[in-house]
C-alpha cells in the first residue's frame, strides 16, 4: 500500500531563512508526487510535482522540492522564507497503474516569524 | 471564471439529519472527488467518480453516500449513519488525459458541524 509521512508537525523559521519540509514516501514502483498548500478554511493550492526527470523540481512561490529515489524523500525547501509562506503543507503521492487515488501525508504547519 | 464550488462554506446540522454537500466544477474535468479533513489526519478520501454515472468508494465511505448524474456535479451526502460528521470537506477534480500525473484542484471547502 502505498503512504506518505511528514515527520514534523510543526516547522518554525525566521524571515529570510531557508526552510524545509520533510516528506518520505512508501510506494511500488515510480512514484508521482505532489505538494500543496493550504490556508486556513481554504481549499488546498498546488505547488509542485515529480513525475519524472530532473530531480529538483521548481514550483510555484519560489517553493522548490528534491526527489531522492534512495531515500524515498521529496523534501520541500525555499532559500529565503516569507511570514506570508505561513501555511499548512501536504505532500501527497500516486502509485502509478494503482488507479488515480492520491494519499496525502498528515501535514506540516510552517510558521515564519519575523 | 472556471473552477470548483462548493456549498454551502459552513453547514450546521442536528444529530439524526442528513445533510448534502454541494460540489458543481466547469473545468469539464471527468474525475471528481470527496475528501474529508480532521485535525492532525490529513486528507482522506471518501467516495470519487472517474466518470458520469460511476462511482467507487473511498477510505471512510461509510456513512455517506453520493451521485453522479452530470459531468458537472458530484453531491456528497452525510447521512446519519455517519457516527463523527463534524469536520471540513473538500471535493477536487482532474482532468482525464492527466488522471495519473495530473494535480488536483480543489474547491474551497464545505464545514460540517454537528450540533
């Protein structure tokens, strides 16, 4: 079966410091990934995806994430975080040729002081 | 503007009453979904339908129930069976040429509370 875990609940980050967000993932095969963003009582914002390709994938908000297929991580970073950046984060994954459900981790809370 | 909606954006309901969650897309996306969202737990899928008239169970389907009529709108219905129904539900989409490596977009969100 596959799963997703983001092992903080909780990252706090002054401005203008990198960030990261943890997310490891347990999957057959390929996996397609994902992260989102949500704001409170609002819908969840895509970021970011890895399908295939270069392992660094660039996404929306200067938010960028690496796959590391040995370690079966897809991290979300920023270099430079903004009090704006404040959110709840999801990293979710597809098994591909497991139909097209999409599990999602738990959620990480990002607070950014100024 | 195309996108997701839903309504209402904040529901109450009485222990006993079944309650409709309303979710109408023009994306012309085939694939819909239901997810309901607790504290601490994520997301987790209750029903989803990957075209008119079709539909699967989820995760948690137990409780609740749903239709598929148009390509448009997929209602998911929380009926009293459903023993915990306080929560935030969100329903998504996706268009069918991407159903594997396509994102999903998500409405704004329905909040149930069970009074």
């Amino acid at each position: 079966a596959q799963s997703v875990a983001q092992p903080e609940d909780q990252v706090n980050v002054a401005e203008g410091n990198p960030l990261t967000v943890k997310c490891t993932y347990s999957v057959s095969g390929n996996p397609y990934l994902f992260w989102y963003v949500q704001y409170p009582n609002r819908g969840l914002q895509f970021l970011l995806k890895y399908i295939t390709g270069d392992n660094l994938v660039k996404g929306s908000y200067g938010f960028e994430a690496e796959f590391n297929k040995s370690q079966t991580s897809f991290h979300l970073k920023k270099p430079s975080a903004l009090v704006s950046d404040s959110a709840l984060y999801f990293c979710a994954v597809r098994a591909p040729r497991r139909g097209n459900k999409l599990v999602f981790g738990a959620g990480t809370i990002l607070r950014v002081k100024s | 503007d195309g996108g997701i909606t839903q309504s209402p954006k904040y529901l109450f309901r009485k222990e006993g009453q079944n309650v409709t969650l309303s979710c109408e897309q023009n994306l012309n996306h085939d694939a819909m979904y239901w997810y309901r969202q607790d504290p601490g737990q994520g997301l987790r899928l209750i029903y989803y339908s990957q075209i008119v008239n079709d539909f699967q169970k989820g995760d948690i389907a137990e409780g609740y129930s749903v239709s598929r009529e148009k390509k448009e709108s997929f209602p998911l219905t929380v009926t009293s069976a459903q023993k915990n129904p306080t929560a935030f539900y969100l329903c998504a989409t996706v268009g069918s040429p991407e159903r594997n490596t396509g994102e999903l977009f998500f409405g704004e969100g329905s909040r149930l509370t069970v009074l």
